[in-house]
C-alpha cells in the first residue's frame, strides 16, 4: 500500500471506535520532487546538487519545462529516470509529487506556485516569489485557501558572516539601530550577465529591483526584524541597452566582436552549449543576447530611501557594471556602528574570510573575521537545503527560513520602488496587498 493510500485509509478507520490505531513512522520516506523550469539555476541549484547529497532523502518523480528539448537534456544530465512534460498539470496529474520546485522565469512563478499547491503539493520556489503586488496577493490568498505551504529559497539568510551580523544585532552590539547604508555592486561579468538574458525585460523579471535586490531586502527584513513602510527610489538604464554604441543579436552571430568589451564566448561553457545553445530551435531563447539590444527596458542603477515600521531609515543602491563585485553595509546605533565590506570577485585576491568591525562610541573597534570558504553564496547554499531536504525540523535559532510572508515582503519592496520611479512618488507598502508592515515581526 503506498503512502497516499495508506493515509486515505486510516482517516476512513479512525471515525470507528472499534478499529485499532496504527501509528507508522513516515520519517524515512523520500519526498517525492518535481521540477518545472529547468535551466541552468533549476538544473544546478535545485537539480543535480540536490540528488548528489540527498538521494537518501529526495527523489525526482517529473520535470517540466516548455522547451522539449532542454527538459530531456536536463533529464539526461541530472540521470534520472523520471518522466518529462511540456505540460504542467499533466505532470501534476500523473506523477502527484509532494513537493514542486518552480524555477521558471519570475514572471510566472505566481501561475505555478498557485496551481501546484491547488494540485496537493507543498512549494519551494526560486526567489522572487513574483513580480507584481496582484500576483504577490494571489499567492498568499492560495496558500491559505489550499493550506499548503511556500518555501522561498533566501540562501542568504544562511552564510556565515550575514548570520553573524544577525546575532550581534540581537545581542544590542550597537544598541537600538537608527539607520542603515547598504550599496550593492555586481561586476561587468554577472551584472552583465543579466542584461544578456531574459531578466533584461521588466515583464519578465520586473526589474533588479525586484529579481535581485529581492534577496538584499529580505536581507534588510530579517538583519532589522522589522517590515518596510514606505521607499522613494530613483532607476535608470544608461550603461546598457540602447547606450552601446554598436550592438547586434547575440554575441555568436556579432560583427563586433573585436571591438566590445561585453563580448561573451558562450561556445567555452560545455554546459551552456548543452542546455541552451543546442536547444535554442525549439524556442529561439538567446543565451548570449546582446547587452546593447535597445529593447532592453530595466534599469542598470538603482538607488532607494526606505522607511522601516520600526523607524529605522535605509539609504540603499545597486550598481551593475562596477569593476568587483559584493557590498557594503553599515549598521548605525545609538551606541555605536557595524559595518562590513564582502568581496565576492574582485581584480585582487580575496581573502578566505570576511571581516565584520564593530566600533562603540566612545569605545574600542573590534574586528570579527568569518570563514567564507564553505560554499556557493557565502556558505548559504548547503545549510539552506539541509534544512529543507535532509531536516525539516532542524532548529532555526536564527529564523533563516522564509516562508510565503518573507517572500511577499522583500518583492513589496522592490515593486514599490519600481512603482515609485515609475510613478515619481512615495509608495507605501501596505497599499500593494493584504499584508500591513509590521514595527516588529513576531
């Protein structure tokens, strides 16, 4: 008798008294996967790497993607045994797993984050949840009406050096926070990249507002448990897009190659040849568009003022052509000031640790170094799918898993940024949705 059965039956013998009850421990059964969106951060993120440390845990049971071609190529590459679809409730119909990974584009997540739970199964989605205020509320409204759960996957939250900083914030390091400066930069390598693909159209990733800076506010919510109230932002797009002085299609076919400094060899990326170059007849998806094409229209500078519930005020930006790439943040109280500077590439060496610098007014400056050697996006990664695949009930002394509400609050802020430089005004969050910011989250 399989699971589902099983279960069926003992709710139907439960309602007589005269029956025993069998108590039969689950804990050893793999959660049944399935995976709709598989390319290259579906198939590596959440594909591969998951089988190779939880196949004791986990099995793939469907994968689907519009493209015929990708999703058996990722079938092949994964090696698993498992069906493949083009069609998304006919996967949920036939395979019924218990829990859908949805790694489409950004888009879409709402339309399969919503009929997956509809269709019985838990979710764990790729960040951002959505991209808009009405997708935003359609979740939430699914999750309660199906009592199904989101996970959103915030790796962040999880490397070593960002749970350090939770912790001394929590200990009052620096007493009450007042305010917070924080400037994000993505290199001419990734930040490019993003301008090469589909995140390059806002009604596809809804701007890095929204696709990347979606992990740095989570970041902010969780760092200051507390929500955003209201954010003024200015966005504009004057590196990329229609400012290149040349341009072409993509980087394979252009007569520029000599010439441009953004020229990519995708033919060099065996994996990247095999996902999406030779695929590219069944939906003509450019791996290696042009970052001047003009019809590009999301911003490549951003830059925001964000009110918290609580009173803290955030001066936040994000840069996507810089010569390295990490940030810097500064937590300032009225007792003193944390900040940090994280490398993540750079023309130099990097060190094999972070360095956190606490400095107490009128006081000492304390210089706190983190291993950041343990892992894909500062040691994130493994800790994060620990807790999903191999514990569940891991203890969170730390409250790094994000669940729907998480999810809706960092993409309410990116979204009323996006809408403020749109709409050159001041948003409040709680307009966009159901969901009201709250000073202290419980």
């Amino acid at each position: 008798m399989d699971r589902r059965t099983f279960i069926q039956n003992t709710a139907l013998a439960s309602s007589s008294l005269a029956l025993p009850t069998a108590i039969v421990d689950f804990s050893n059964a793999k959660m049944r996967l399935a995976m709709v969106g598989t390319g290259s951060r579906g198939t590596g993120m959440w594909g591969k790497s998951v089988l190779n440390k939880y196949a004791d845990q986990v099995e793939f049971v469907g994968l689907c993607d519009l493209n015929p071609g990708r999703v058996e190529t990722v079938k092949q590459y994964m090696g698993v045994s498992c069906p493949t679809f083009t069609n998304f409730e006919e996967m949920m119909r036939k395979v019924k797993p218990d829990t859908l990974i949805v790694t489409t584009v950004d888009a879409t997540h709402h339309e399969f984050i919503i009929k997956g739970m509809e269709m019985g199964a838990n979710i764990i989605t790729e960040k951002p949840m959505t991209t808009d205020e009405t997708k935003c509320q359609a979740i939430l409204e699914a999750e309660r009406r199906t009592g199904k759960k989101v996970t959103v996957t915030f790796n962040y939250r999880y490397s070593p050096h960002r749970q350090k900083l939770y912790e001394l914030l929590r200990q009052g390091a620096i007493g009450d926070i007042v305010s917070v400066d924080f400037h994000w930069y993505l290199d001419v390598r990734h930040g490019a990249d993003y301008f090469r693909r589909w995140h390059a159209y806002r009604e596809k990733s809804g701007t890095l507002f929204v696709h990347k800076a979606t992990h740095h506010f989570d970041l902010l919510n969780w760092w200051l448990e507390s929500e955003p109230e209201e954010v003024f932002a200015y966005g504009a797009l004057e590196h990329y897009g229609k400012n290149g002085q040349f341009r072409g299609t993509n980087c394979r076919t252009c007569a520029h190659q000599k010439d441009c400094k953004f020229y990519w060899d995708v033919t060099k990326n065996r994996e990247y040849m095999g996902l999406y170059v030779a695929n590219e007849k069944h939906d003509g998806y450019l791996r290696d568009g042009c970052v001047f094409r003009e019809d590009i229209n999301i911003y490549d500078k951003m830059a925001a003022q964000i009110r918290y519930a609580n009173g803290v005020s955030v001066s936040y930006s994000l840069t996507t052509y810089s010569p390295y790439e990490g940030y810097r943040i500064a937590f300032n109280g009225k007792k003193g000031r944390l900040e940090a500077w994280i490398q993540e590439s750079s023309p130099e060496p990097i060190p094999d640790h972070d360095e956190l610098v606490l400095t107490e007014n009128f006081g000492k400056i304390t210089r706190i170094k983190v291993s950041n050697t343990e892992g894909g996006h500062g040691g994130g990664d493994d800790r994060l799918k620990d807790k999903i695949f191999k514990d569940p009930n891991l203890a969170d002394p730390f409250r790094q898993s994000a669940g729907s509400c998480d999810g809706a609050m960092s993409i309410l802020l990116g979204i009323a940024a996006r809408n403020s430089v749109e709409q050159k005004k001041a948003i409040k969050i709680g307009d966009l949705t159901e969901l009201k910011p709250l000073a202290k989250r419980p």
